[in-house]
C-alpha cells in the first residue's frame, strides 16, 4: 500500500473548510484503489492534511491525472504550493 500525504494552507475558515471537504466525500469515496482518507487540522492556524492510504502506485498515478485531483487547490483555496510526501507501507500494526 501507497501512504501519500498532502500539507497545505487555506484562506478557508475551518467551518467552511469542512463544508467543502463534505460535499466531496462522496467523489473521494467513489475513487478506485483509494483505501482511506483522512482529513487532519494541522497545528499552525489554516494548515491542513490530507492522508490518503492507496491500494498501489497505480491507482495514485490514476488518481493524480484525475479531474477530481485537479480540483483540489481551487476547492479548498490553497495559498501556496502544497508539501506532498509518499511511501510505501511496510507492514500494518494491526490489520
């Protein structure tokens, strides 16, 4: 399994923010090879995560040319370039 997790800063307030970020749960959910997303409130105000758990490589690299994808920025109105850092699960604890 792929880790991907995407760092970044929003003009959102956090209500607004959620509003968004729920309104697309279902375009998430319908995605192919995506496990789990996990939507995290970082520690510095308007700095969020995205953590996404995927069944490959390939079903990322699907992902990423997706329209939903390309999206990501103007939906949640982020104000700089995003951190982006990947790997690959080793083992789970628990599983």
């Amino acid at each position: 399994m792929i880790l991907l997790t995407v760092r970044f800063r929003t003009t959102l307030s956090e209500e607004e923010l959620l509003r968004v970020a729920k309104e697309r749960v279902p375009l998430f959910k319908a995605i192919p090879g995506l496990v789990q997303k996990y939507y995290v409130r970082g520690q510095d105000e308007g700095e969020y995560r995205g953590v996404y758990l995927w069944e490959s490589m390939e079903s990322l690299a699907e992902y990423r040319e997706s329209e939903l994808a390309k999206t990501i920025a103007a939906a949640y109105k982020v104000v700089e370039p995003p951190v982006i850092e990947m790997g690959e699960v080793m083992f789970p604890l628990r599983g």
